[in-house]
C-alpha cells in the first residue's frame, strides 16, 4: 500500500510557489534575485486597516468566529457588492474564509461530481485546474491567445459546451493575462449560457480594484445570470493584505449554505482579527487604497514600454491585476548561452540563471507559449530586471 494517496501524489505544486523557492534557494547562495514571480504587492497593509486589527486585539477577539464569518463583516460585504457591483446579497448567501482560495475550494468540493467538466478560459489562474481534478472533475482549457486579448469568445464557449458541463470559471481582471471582461462580453457569454441553464459560473473577481480600463463589471449583474453565478472576492490583493487571509463569496444560498457546511468540518471560522480588520477594509470607501492602484499602473505601462524594446516578447496590453503574459514563444528552438530553449519552462529557467530573474512559466497557467511577470516590484527592480533580460537573450 502506498503512504500517500493518488490524490496527493497526482496534484501538481503550485508553479508559482515552487519558483519562489527555487528563487529562494539562489539566494541563499548568494544570487542577487530580482522576484517577479510572486502574485502578492510589495506595498504594507494601510495603517487605518492595521488599527483596526489592533483594537480587535485590545477587545478581545479571540474566540471561535461564526462559520461563515461575523455579522458585521457580512453586513460590511453586502454593502461593498450593493456599492461597488450594484449586487444584492443577504447573510445567508455570503460566507467568509480563509482567503479567495478556500472559497474556491469549497465550491470545487460542494458543486463537483465525478466526471463534471469545467471549463477554465486560458490562460486561467494556477490553482484552478488542481481543484477541479483534487475533485474528481475533468478540466476543459479553452485557449486563447493575445489576438483576443486573451479573452473567451462566445463561439469558444458555445465549442466547450458538452452534456457534462457543470460550470465555468474565470477570473476579471485576469491572472495572468490582466484581461478584463467589459460588460458586452460578458453579457455575450451569457447569451450563450442562457441555451444551457444548469450551468454554474464562478466569477473570481479579487482583481477588481486593481483595474486601469475604469470599468468593472459581475456576471451577476445580469439579471438572468444572477441565481447561477457565484461571486468570489477577498482583500489580498487590492488592500495588500495577502497574508491577512480573509476571502469571501456572494451566490446562490443553496450554494453558499453547501460551501458553510463544508468550512465546518475542514477550517470553522476563518481568524477572527483578520476578520475584524477587514470590516474596516471594506467600510471605508476603495479610493484609500488608489495611491496602490496608481503606482501599478505605471509599473505597468513601464513594463510594457521595456518589454517593447525586447526581441520576441509579444503582449497584450493588460487592463488590471498587475500582471504582463507575454509570449515568448520567438526563442523555442533556439540556444542562448548554450542553453537550448524548447518551451516556455526552459526560457522561465533560463531567465533565472542567467538574467537572475525569476518569472513563471506559462504552462502553469495553461499556455505554455507565455511567461508571467508580475510587475509588483518597485520601478527601479522592474527596471534592473529588464535591463538584465535584454542583455541575457541579446
Ligand atoms: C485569480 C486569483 N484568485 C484567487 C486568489 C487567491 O487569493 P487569496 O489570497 O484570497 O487566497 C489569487 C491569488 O493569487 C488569484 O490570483
């Protein structure tokens, strides 16, 4: 008998913390690593959320939390969708945890049978393709390509569509693509949904502040997608609160009351100061954190302008997260520095080793043409890393 389980041993590591350790490991030997791997700002928690966290200390917020998260923090959620996403939730249909991820996980476990396909737009977030499987379901990939802007057509949709559908995933603004879905698209999506009525969406929309096109909309808002489709949100990115822990969902109560039942018997109660914290997050209006979004925004176009006077990266422009995916797919089959390129892995690696810069390859996130570099690095490592890029593949 084997100690670990099929489950376990079939699940791929999660590309983006394995390359962070990899990064690690350099270090330690005394590499001089510029990180544009990880998927977390490089800004601190505001102090007023800080506060907040502090004198739930000093009230003494110590004990087990309500399941599916405080009152007064479902109360500060229904809000932030009514204000933010003109989205109407009740208590019940909400339930907080321990990040987006979990949130994730929890519909993966309560809304998956064996054999229910997924379908995931690519270049899709790293985690979703595991959770499907860890659950016994079969991961559709729709490609697509910068042509689209990395975005799903209609006419893909209506392709991926088989009798054992359950649901489709995507995140907007997008890991890793930074693709945002406007509201004709998605509205054109739902057009094609509307002919297949048992299928779920799950709207993974933790970028959404975190958006340069000025627009944000939910598949929610639709009227006609709202008792199907199930909003997940949290505050790691846009508050840079990513080891605070806290995500949430808005959806169907059904669903939301499966994902409670769920998070009962795996975590309980998501940390309660975290919780409390967030509350203030999102009481306060988002335009506190915008000096954040702002500097992302020019990193990005920084990035962009860098990458332009590269040979071989080829970009879409992208319009949130703080993310560029470009294809580098110009240098497979060619020898740099000795090193043969065949994919967007040995190029990943080949940037660590030799520009000591470390990126992600893109097949994590199922495109294996692109790299991800996250531009949450201040402007002059962006501008170091680049510099150093340029010199290695030139
Ligand atoms: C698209 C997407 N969804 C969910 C998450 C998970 O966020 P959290 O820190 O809330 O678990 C991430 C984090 O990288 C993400 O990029």
């Amino acid at each position: 008998m084997n100690l670990l389980s099929d489950r376990i041993v079939n699940m791929s590591t999660s590309a983006t913390l394995a390359m962070a350790a990899k990064a690690r490991e350099l270090r330690a030997e005394g590499k001089d690593i510029i990180g544009l791997s990880l998927g977390e700002p490089d800004f601190n928690t505001p102090d007023y959320i800080k506060d907040a966290a502090i004198q739930a200390i000093h009230d003494n917020y110590s004990s087990y939390t309500p399941v599916d998260g405080y009152v007064e923090l479902k109360d500060a959620i229904i809000n932030k969708f009514k204000r933010d996403n003109s989205l109407k939730y009740t208590h019940s249909q909400i339930v907080v945890s321990t990040g987006a991820k979990q949130s994730l996980a929890n519909l993966a476990a309560v809304l998956i049978n064996k054999g229910d396909e997924v379908i995931l737009p690519c270049p899709y977030w790293v985690s979703y393709a595991d959770l499907v499987k860890l659950n016994d379901g079969v991961p559709v990939e729709v490609p697509t390509t910068i042509a689209t802007d990395f975005k799903m057509t209609p006419e893909q949709l209506e392709a991926a569509i088989t009798p054992n559908t359950k649901m489709l995933w995507y995140s907007s603004p997008c890991n890793p693509s930074g693709s945002v879905y406007s509201k004709e698209e998605l509205r054109a999506l739902a057009d094609v949904l509307q002919k297949h009525p048992n299928i779920i969406v799950v709207s993974d929309e933790i970028y959404e502040h975190i958006n340069f096109s000025g627009e944000h909309s939910s598949m929610a808002e639709f009227e006609d997608m709202y008792e199907r489709t199930v909003t997940v949100n949290g505050v790691s990115k846009a508050f840079a609160m990513t080891g605070w822990r806290i995500g949430y969902i808005g959806g169907p109560e059904k669903i939301a009351r499966a994902c409670n039942k769920m998070q009962g018997q795996i975590t309980s109660g998501a940390n309660s100061i975290a919780q409390r914290a967030v509350i203030t997050a999102l009481i306060e209006p988002p335009s506190r954190v915008q000096f954040m979004i702002d500097e992302f925004k020019i990193r990005r176009d920084l990035v962009l302008d860098l990458l332009n006077d590269i040979e071989g990266f080829k970009t879409n422009i992208p319009e949130g997260a703080f993310y560029v995916f470009p294809n580098v797919s110009y240098y497979f089959g060619k020898t740099l520095k000795g090193k043969t390129i065949n994919n967007a892995s040995d190029f990943s690696l080949f940037l660590l080793e030799e520009a000591l810069v470390a990126t992600v390859d893109g097949g994590a996130f199922g495109n294996p043409d692109c790299i991800r570099i996250s531009y949450a690095a201040s402007q002059d490592q962006i501008k170091e890393a680049l510099t150093r890029i340029k010199i290695a593949v030139s």
